[in-house]
C-alpha cells in the first residue's frame, strides 16, 4: 500500500520553524552562554600552558583543544561535556511539547506526513547546534591567532576541522536520544529526566562499569597480571563494552583526531610495533581512518535511535 | 449523489479487544451541517481522527470528497479544516504567525497567504487581534482562530471537534453564527459535541453515538417524530371567550391544556399554528404569543435510551473503555 506524494512535503517549513524557534527562545541563550563562558576559561587554561611551554611542537594549535591547566579541563573535555547537555536541552520536548500545547492534531490535519514533522525537527536541532558549534569553533581559532600569535597550518585546520564534524555527530546522537525520549513520554519533565539519567550513566558510570563486568566475563589471568600487563581477552572485553557509549566513541575519535601521534584505539600487540618510530606523526589521513570506525558508530547510532523514534511516532495515537 | 462529500460504510476502529468505533454508516452531504452527538468517549473523536487518516481504520471504508484517507490523506487534508478539541496554538507567536505558519504547510504562495491570512481573521471578528501573540488569548478567541484557520485553508469540508465545549454562551453564539457563515458558502460542516441542546440549532441532521454505534440518525424534528411519540405542541398565549373549546375543534388537534393565565397548550399530529392564529383572530381575541416547540435532542436522547435499558449499560461500558 504505496502513499500518495512524498514524505518530505513541507519538511523546508517545518525545519525553517523550528529553526527560528531555537533560535530565538531562552533556554538557546542560556545554553550558548553556558558554552561560551565555559569554552574560553579552558581555552585560558590552555593558552597559559601552552605559552610556558618552550618546546618545539608541530602542531602547536591543536594544543589549543587538547592542553589542560589545573583545575580546569581542556576544551575537548569540557566540550564532550555540554555537547550532550546542548542536544538534551533542544530536544526533550519537541515532540511531547506539541503534544501538550495541543498543535500536533492541527498540525497533522494540514497535508503533510509526520515523517516531515519528525524529520524538520532532528534537522532543525541539529542545524541549531551546528550553528553554535561551528560559531564556538571560529571563536577558538580566533582567539587562537590572536593570544599565541602562530597561524596554524594547513594538517591543523583540517584537523580541527574533523574534530567540528565529529563534535556535529555527536551532538546529532544526543539529538536523537532526546528526541525518542521526547516521543515515548508524554510529559516533558520525565523525558528531560530519563535523558539526563541516561547521559549520566553512559558517561560517567558506564566506562566504570565496563572494566568490572569485563572481568566477570574475561577473569584476569594471573600470569599476565604477574608481569604486570593487562589480560588481551579483558582488554578487549572491556574495549569492546565502553564502546557501547557514544562518549567512549566520540573520546577516541577526537584523541585520534586531534593528537597526531595516536597509531590505534585498542591494546597494542608488540607485534603491531615493528618498524614503527614511536611519538612520530601520522598522516591526517591515516588519523581518520584509525577514529573511521568510531565515527560510523556514532552516525549509526543516531540512526538506529532516530529510526526506533520514527516508528514509535507513527503508530503513536495523536489525539492529546 | 454527486453532492455526496463524507461517505461511511461499516468504519470500524479496534483498539485490541476493544471496538471503539463498531460498523458505522452515515453521509454528509455539500453544505450540510451534521452533528455527530454523543457522551464522551462514544467514538465521536476516533470517528474523526479516521477521517483526516491520522489514525488506523480496523475496518470497513470511509471517502471524503471521493477521496480514501488511508491512502491519499494529502489530498483529503488539503481540502478539509480540522478544528481540534481544545485547539492549541504556539504560545509565543502571533495570531497571523501561526497562520502563516499553517498557509506555508499547505503550501500557499506568499502574496495569497497574507491576503487569505487578514480575511479569514477578519472573518472570525480577530483583525485587531492579529499581532497579539496568542498566550493573551482566551479560550472562544483560540477557537476562532481554529476556525479562521479553516477559512484561510479554503476547506470543503470543516470538521470542528467539540468546538464549544468550555465556552461561555456569548462566545458560543459567536462561535455559531460563524458555522452558519460555513454554510452560506457551501462548507458542508461535521461536528461533534456532546452538549446536545447547544449544537441541536445549527445542525440540519444529527447521528446519535452510543458505545461506538450511532444508535439514532436524522434531522432533530425526524427523530422527535419518532421517539417522542409523533406530535407536535403548540403553545399559545391569547385571550377570547371559550377559546380553548374552539381551539379543540380545530382538524388534528388531540388535546387542550391550560399552562397558565390564557396560556394554552396544544397537542396535535400536525403544525397546527396557521389555524390556531385564525381561531384567535376570529374570536376576537388578542394574540400574545404562538409557537411550536421544537422537539429537544436532549429529550430524545434520554427516551431513546429509557426504552433500551441495556444499551445504555453498554454505552456506559463503552464509555469506560474509551476513558
């Protein structure tokens, strides 16, 4: 049973809404301040530590993202901190939120598909955080230029350019968990909870977690750990768990991105070592292809959760 | 049977063992208002919903304007107004901004949009209103803009859920002189309520739901006739020597009734009114007052179901369910 016309009909208009919604409402400027303010204390931090440094570095500007001064983090960790707090907080409600204002019947009434709806919405989140993530970035390069005083080169423009795409990713994944939980829960408080809770226990909890239920399945063999290294079957287990989390993912991506020097995510057999010339640069693009597959995990994601949100809106009941 | 624009055969909408909606039938004509009338929760709102294709229809088939809306929801949608119950609007823009929003939905160029934006508000008495954002509004003024959003929409069919629910009687008139103004332009109107006597004036026929069933369907004065017993009360207010005698002479009246000082009821078959006046004018009698009292939904609602104790038990059953 084929519908008539496309899916798509009247997505421009509703993303175009949306957009200027975001754009324009509270919880956007409180969320962009949140970021600023946060973003150019470490970016202090790291210029500090960064000009006390007299050794020479290749890629001095990718320090910008990755240098951290006590007591604060380094941008990258303040970064995967308030990304997902930003996608959480743009979408808790989009959907349920309609349906409490009571417009999505009237909405629905007019000859468009919900899939337009649904869709206009993840574009319009996504279009928004991209805006201000991509805003947020130039403010770093600029502040860059002007407080180290070295331009970067080309491998660190592109670089840093991969890491704003991967960064957009991610906060695409914290989109599409805020907006399936904004779909399953009809109140707008409990979604924002259970969002919160999940992005709290993925975080912070699970990369805790996936090392002991690693050594429940993979017990730690004695005589590795005699010579005191890591057991490979548990090291694996445990990669292969902490995995599960976008936030692993997105850590390893942006250490592969943004540190040259990285070979490999995993453990590393001696094997693997051969003929390599330890701390030496790789190329930028054989850093892409070690974060490649961490990447397609965090699009994947987003997919699968934006697909399983899909299909629950559509058998959904619209009557409020 | 052109000017057919709603057609029901057999809908019939389950929500796992529950039949929300069992095996209804009914067609609304062009610029016909029919009432859909019922309790709450007697499948008046699913009806609806199956009609704009929002939801699933179980069984049985529905065309509206030709169109099946299981399959071509786009294009029913395109020529029918929705106005749901208790319509909401985006708080934080504007009464035209939410109308703009809708016009670019269903796709209408710029220059047209704003044209059909200041008529439709105009016409639901919102001009003054169109830069005002809409949490300042009150609850009869959101149902206008409902409407007026049906009229910018330019829609065959205006399908208003419950539209006066909540509204205090002045809006109410308001809001039904506007349904009228449908009417006049050949917007055939479905309308659902549960308040019987308020939609009973505009409605040219009714259905009667009950547990998902409509148990009753008809103009008001049909269904009078037929539950009520048939007969039409006349009241009248005159004076005149032996009036009531004379009034009892007349063709097709059974019965006479004192209500009050010269006021008088008559029970007949027919409208007896042309000669009721003739009576009085005859005697010499001074003519206060003469009418024929509509039959009232209400009373029909409550006879058709004292006479069927059981489907009242499963109405309210059904009621349940839907709750």
């Amino acid at each position: 049973m084929r519908r008539e016309g496309s899916a798509f009909q009247g997505i421009g208009v509703v993303v175009l809404k949306e957009l200027s919604d975001h754009l324009t409402s509270v919880r956007m400027r409180v969320l962009e301040w949140l970021v600023v303010l946060v973003a150019l204390a470490a970016l202090y931090g790291a210029i500090q530590q960064i000009k006390d440094t007299t050794a020479e570095d290749p890629f001095l500007f990718l320090r910008l993202f990755t240098t951290s001064r006590d007591p604060l983090p380094s941008f990258v960790s303040f970064i995967s901190f308030l990304v997902p707090l930003m996608a959480i907080g743009l979408g808790f409600d989009s959907v349920n939120g309609e349906y409490n204002r009571r417009t999505l019947s009237r909405i629905l009434a007019q000859p468009i598909y919900r899939d337009a709806l649904l869709f206009g919405k993840f574009l319009a989140g996504l279009a928004t955080l991209a805006i201000s993530l991509i805003t947020l970035w130039l403010l770093v390069m600029g502040l860059g230029l002007l407080l180290i005083g070295i331009p970067p080169g080309a491998e660190e423009i592109g670089r840093s350019v991969i890491f704003l795409v991967v960064t957009i990713i991610y906060a695409g994944v914290w989109l599409s968990v805020a907006l399936l939980f904004s779909i399953v829960f009809r109140s707008a408080a409990t979604a924002a909870l259970v969002t919160l809770g999940i992005w709290l226990f993925i975080t912070f909890i699970w990369p805790v977690l996936a090392g002991a239920v690693a050594q429940a399945i993979v017990p730690l063999d004695p005589r590795y750990t005699a010579l005191g290294l890591q057991t490979p079957g548990t090291a694996e287990a445990e990669h292969f768990l902490a995995r599960l989390s976008p936030s692993t993912l997105f850590a390893e991506t942006v250490v592969a991105i943004l540190d040259p020097t990285t070979r490999s995510l995993g453990p590393i057999y001696l094997s693997q070592l051969q003929g390599a010339v330890l701390g030496a640069p790789l190329p930028i693009g054989e850093s892409v292809l070690i974060a490649w597959p961490q990447t397609v995990g965090m699009i994947a994601s987003a997919i699968v959760l934006f697909v399983i949100g899909y299909v629950i809106f559509q058998r959904q009941e619209v009557r409020a | 049977m052109s000017d057919i624009v709603i057609e029901a055969n057999g809908l019939t909408k389950k929500y796992g063992a529950a039949t929300a909606v069992d095996r209804i039938s009914f067609s609304v004509g062009r610029g016909e208002i029919f009432g859909l009338l019922g309790p709450n929760g007697a499948g008046k709102t699913t009806t609806i919903l199956m009609m704009l294709g929002l939801t699933d229809i179980s069984d049985g088939g529905i065309r509206v304007l030709g169109f099946d809306p299981a399959r071509e929801p786009l294009s029913v949608k395109r020529r029918v107004g929705y106005l749901p119950d208790t319509v909401g609007f985006y708080d934080q823009l504007t009464a035209a901004d939410n109308l703009r929003y809708t016009a670019r939905l269903i796709g209408f160029k710029k220059a047209e949009r704003e044209e059909k934006i200041s008529a439709a508000l105009d016409r639901v008495g919102l001009a003054d209103f169109a830069d005002k954002r809409v949490s300042t509004f009150s609850r009869g003024m959101r149902q206008r803009l409902g409407l007026a959003e049906i009229l910018m929409k330019g829609a065959q069919i205006a399908i208003l859920d419950e539209p006066t629910s909540g509204l205090d009687p002045h809006a109410t008139s308001e809001l039904l002189a506007i349904i009228r103004g449908f009417k006049a332009e050949g917007v055939s109107v479905l309308l659902s309520s549960h308040l019987l006597e308020r939609v009973q004036s505009v409605c040219d026929r009714v259905a009667l739901f009950s547990a998902g069933r409509i148990a009753l369907m008809g103009s008001v004065a049909e269904l009078g006739r037929e539950i009520l017993g048939g007969g039409f009360v006349v009241d009248i207010e005159a004076d005149g020597a032996g009036l009531a005698e004379r009034l009892a002479l007349i063709p097709g009246v059974s019965g006479v009734e004192r209500i009050g000082i010269s006021k008088l009821r008559l029970h007949a078959d027919r409208d007896v009114r042309p000669e009721a006046a003739a009576e009085v004018v005859g005697s010499q009698g001074r003519l206060r007052y003469l009418g024929v009292q509509e039959p009232s939904l209400d009373a029909i609602y409550n006879r058709y179901f004292e006479n069927r104790p059981n489907e009242e038990l499963a109405m309210k059953d059904g009621a349940r369910h839907a709750a």
